[in-house]
C-alpha cells in the first residue's frame, strides 16, 4: 500500500497520489471533495460553483479565463 502523502486542499485529509485530481490553481482533490466541483465546458479544469462565471451557456458552467 502507497503512503498517503498527498493532501486534499478541500477537506486536508492525506491520501495516496493516485486518490487525487488536479483541480484548477494547482489545488488537489480528493474524489470526495471533487464530486462537489465543476468542470469548466471549455478548459475542462474543476472549479468550485462560486468560482465559475454565472452565466451559464446552454446548461454548461465556464470559468473566469474561458472566452
């Protein structure tokens, strides 16, 4: 078994490096912590729902950086 050495920036429980998705701003997330995130419809990159832009384009969520 792996140490579990990578910590989850959402919840700060540690885990193993395979248990974690890279997130936008080089956040890391657990897959607990990133059921609760968003995917950008252009980028792809996780975000959390106050970080996406509110207009939201044909049922799909875009972040900041996105056109």
């Amino acid at each position: 078994m792996g140490d579990k050495n990578v910590r989850c920036d959402f919840c700060n429980y540690y885990f193993e490096e395979n248990n974690i998705l890279d997130t936008s701003y080089e956040w890391k997330a657990c897959e607990d912590c990133a059921d609760e995130l968003i995917k950008c419809g252009c980028c792809s990159q996780l975000f959390l729902y106050e970080e996406l832009r509110k207009d939201k384009i044909d049922g799909i969520y875009y972040c900041e950086n996105c056109p």
